[in-house]
C-alpha cells in the first residue's frame, strides 16, 4: 500500500490487527472463557500474528531497500569525477 492509500477492504491496517490481537490475548487471560471458545481464539490468535509478521517483514525489506537505494546514491555523489 501507498503513503496516502487507504487500506482495501480486505486488508486491514498492521494497528488494527495488532490491536485484535491484544483483545484475543486479553480474553484468553481471563479465567471465563470456556475450553473450545480458548482454541478459536487462540487459532484466530495464531492467524492474525503471522498476518502481522508479513506485514513487518514487508516493511523491512522495503525499508532495507531503501536504506541500500540511499547507500549507493551516496556513493555514487562521492564518487570523484574523472
């Protein structure tokens, strides 16, 4: 997604996901939450947690790139002209 681009229907925002995860997570501390009703959610849990891994894997490469894309412009300034 694009600076400026609003998140497609199907893809929620890394915060959004983020912070279902701290509900899940909440819900799975308290003491009330039946044994079957624990599994789904620790499931939906484990689903949202590697969507949000992708998400932060995607943003590294893309900011390594970045990072290398800068590297060599800089080289490429210091560079002596011949």
């Amino acid at each position: 997604m694009k600076k400026g681009e609003e998140p497609r229907k199907n893809e929620e925002s890394f915060e959004a996901r983020l912070s279902e995860l701290e509900q899940i997570v909440a819900k799975l501390e308290s003491d009330d939450v039946p044994l079957e009703d624990a599994i789904s959610l620790y499931e939906k849990g484990m689903t949202i947690h590697k969507s949000c891994e992708k998400i932060l894997a995607d943003a590294k490469l893309r900011i390594e790139k970045l990072s290398q894309a800068s590297l060599a412009q800089n080289s490429s300034d210091a560079a002596p002209a011949k």
